[in-house]
C-alpha cells in the first residue's frame, strides 16, 4: 500500500505528473529572471519573513540534526519491540504506523474516552478560550441573539474591550454539516480598516461532531487546541488597528500569518487556564494531574518522524524553487533522491510527507517555495511563549505588549522588526526543539 501510493504519480500512464512538474519549474524559474531575481524562491520570498531561500533552509537545516537522531531512536525503540515479539526482520517505512502505535500504547497511552469529559465545548469556549483573552488583554464577551445569523448552530458575540468599549463580533461555527467543507478556519465578514471606518467582523470555523440532542458536545485534546488555535487567528484580526484594509489582520505573509494563532495554542495547556476550564461535566471535578501530565507527555510523541518528514518535504521545495532558470531539465525522480541526501533528510524508514509527483502544496496549491512556513511560524510562536515565560508569563503587560507591537500591527511594517522590537531578540529555534522533545531544557542555551 505504502509502495502503491508513494509511486501513484510516476507510472508512466494518464496520471503521470512528471512532465507537468518539469514545465512548471522551467516556467516559473523563466518568470523569475523576467522579474529580475536568480531564482523562482527568491521571488517568492522577496516580501516574506524569510526574505531569501538560504534564511528559510537554514532554519530547516538547523533542525535536521536533532530531528533524523529523534527518528533514528524512535526507529531504535520499535526495532526492539519487534525483536522481542521474536520478528526476524528490520523495521521498514512501510511498518512504521502500525509499530509507532504499539509504542504509543505501552509509553503514551492517552484514552481520548477518558479526557473528553473534561472538555465540554461551552466550558472550553467560555471558560478556557475566552478566559485566557480576558486575562492577557483584558476583553469580555457577550452573546448576542439579535443579530442574524447563516445557520442556527452559529453563535455570536460581542466583543469589547478592556475600557469597556465595542471592539468586534466573533462569530463561531464549531459543528459539522454535511454540506460544510471540511477542516477549521478563522475569516473575515468585515476586516478593520480606519480609511472605511469599520470594525471588525470575524468568524471561526470548525468540524466537531454534532452531539445528539440533550447531551454535551465532548471534545478530543487535538479539537480544543483547534479552538484556541483559530481564536488565535480571530485576535489577530479583531485587534487590527491599520487604515488599509487590505494591511489589516491576518493580511500578512505566509510565513507569519500562522504565528499568532499557534502562539494562542500555549495557553490550553497553561496551567491556570486549563484549571479554570478542565472540569468534568456531569460532576465539576477538576482534571486529575494524572490526566494533564498523560496530555502534556503525548505531544512529544513520534515527533522525530513527524519532524523529519516535515523537513524532507518543505527542503524539497526549496529545492525544486531554487533551480536557476538555465538548469539541465532534471529528471524528477532522481533530482528527489540527490535532494533528499543533500539535505541528510533520506531516512529510509521516514519518506518525505509529500513526494514529487503528488506535492500538491507546492505545485497546484499555493506554497510553491512557501511549504517551510509552518514551521516558521512554529519557530517564532515557541521563541515568543518562552519570552512570555522568562517576563512573568499571563500578564495584562505583556498581552498588552504583545496586542501592540504584533497583533494590531497587520502588515504595516517588516514582521522581522515587530517580531525584534517584541521579544528583543531575533527567533531561536532553541524552544521549537524543547517543545518537539527534540532536545531536553536543561541542555538548551540561555
């Protein structure tokens, strides 16, 4: 199956995308030169965070080292596992999954059934995402059920700010309808803008499973990191204060447009605000420690694959996007491989996430020279988190800090200067490392 899909691209038949890989690239690097730069990626990057193709390999570069060794231990763990079930044979890509899984069960074992009624979707919205804005930037929140709405599982409320005045509406549309596309995302219905005189109007989207009537919607740990996630996104755009529309909110490049609400992630875990959040619905209890340390524990699991094979993908890319436009026309399979091990990311138990011939991303998608943003974006929210650590943590100063020099910003200045003039300091990938249990805290640098 493994085989079946990796090659599903390159048979040589209709669905062969090879060809089309080859035009592309040659097209984009001619249109490259045309617009005065050596490369498709410096193009593309010209008015990103990143700037230049060597800051966003080098970020991925730096990485590579503590992600393979993770990969290569994990590996190392399930070989043993086979060993003693007496298998007489050497893990492969193809056994990954199922063995990852046994691994997970003895060491990370989190039963989904035992922590979902911890996370009833009211109490996280209320008490959770909402009590952490209150804290950091001082903003309340109040339903509404006169304004109209597209579908009556949509909430509305009013936002307002510390001083008590009307900053925004938030919609929020959390559960799945059959005719809904799929997945989760914050928008806009009105973006701010001081030149249109407009507050803002945003909404959240996400696929929760409807609950059966009468009964509490339940939410996994992953779903409700998805709504401080996608709240994320809304701060960012309820706290613009730019004149253009078209600068305001979560307008910004790729690359940083993720960071504020992957930085709003950390605070479901924070643990003030999953204490004020993280009680069982039927009996008000409290979430055993037990069950925080169990949740905590899990998010290093399998990160040394899940890093890897990240950083395969998003440095073929840069590979693909670097290629001058006078280049031999490379074959596809073969300029892969030789990036691949250019890279030291050729692990043959971890392939790439996406393949050539099926990175949809970076080809059909959008991300073409853009697929490190991720983990960009991932880069600075841990390096911003740790600032907040190291300066007293959920403070109304510090939200205030963060609401002034980053999240009312939009992209009316350079994001690497709001990102210096915020923390002080240029990001480190020191903290993603820590957080991905890529390397412990004790050995990271001051």
């Amino acid at each position: 199956m493994l085989a079946a899909s990796e090659h599903r691209a390159d048979q040589g038949d209709n669905d062969d995308t090879r060809d089309i890989i080859q035009r592309l690239i040659r097209v984009r690097s001619e249109q490259a030169v045309l617009l005065g730069y050596d490369t498709y990626a410096d193009y593309a990057l010209a008015e990103r965070m990143a700037k230049t193709p060597d800051a966003a390999i080098r970020l991925m570069t730096d990485i590579v080292p503590a992600a393979t060794d993770r990969a290569q231990k994990e590996a190392a763990r399930m070989q043993a596992m086979i060993d003693a079930d007496g298998g007489d044979f050497k893990l492969t890509a193809h056994d990954w999954e199922y063995y990852a899984e046994k691994v997970r069960k003895v060491e990370y074992d989190l039963d989904e059934s035992e922590i979902k009624p911890y996370f009833e979707l009211d109490h996280v919205l209320q008490d959770g995402v909402f009590y952490a804005a209150n804290q950091l930037y001082g903003l309340t929140f109040k339903e509404r059920d006169d304004i109209p709405v597209y579908h009556p599982d949509v909430r509305v409320f009013e936002v307002f700010d510390a001083d008590g005045s009307s900053l925004a509406l938030f919609y929020a549309d959390y559960f799945k309808r059959d005719n809904k596309s799929g997945g989760a995302w914050m928008n806009e219905l009105v973006p701010q803008s001081d030149l249109m005189g407009t507050r803002p109007v945003v909404y959240n989207v996400a696929n929760f499973p409807q609950p059966a009537p009468g009964q509490p919607a339940l939410l996994s740990f992953d779903d409700v990191e998805t709504m401080f996630h996608e709240f994320g996104h809304a701060l960012h755009g309820m706290f613009s204060a730019v004149t253009y529309p078209s600068l305001s909110g979560t307008n910004v490049p790729r690359d940083f447009v993720e960071f504020p609400s992957q930085f709003n992630e950390h605070w479901a875990l924070d643990p003030e605000v999953l204490a004020n959040y993280a009680i069982r619905f039927d009996t008000g209890a409290p979430m055993p420690a037990e069950l925080i340390d169990k949740i905590r524990k899990s998010h290093t699991f399998n990160q040394g694959y899940d890093t890897t094979e990240y950083l395969a993908a998003a440095l073929l890319d840069m590979a693909w996007h670097t290629l001058p436009a006078d280049a031999p026309e490379p074959d596809v399979l073969a300029f892969e491989k030789l990036a691949l091990d250019r890279y030291h990311v050729h692990l043959p138990t971890v392939p790439p996430r996406y393949r050539s011939t099926y990175f949809s991303h970076i080809f059909a998608g959008g991300y073409a020279a853009g697929y490190y943003a991720y983990l960009w974006s991932e880069v600075l929210d841990h390096d911003a988190y740790y600032w907040f650590v190291a300066n007293g943590g959920m403070t109304r100063e510090n939200g205030q800090r963060f609401r002034d020099m980053v999240l009312s910003r939009g992209d009316t200045e350079d994001e690497s200067v709001l990102y210096r003039m915020f923390t002080g300091h240029d990001p480190s990938v020191e903290p993603l490392l820590i957080e991905r249990g890529l390397k412990e805290a004790s050995n990271a640098d001051d």
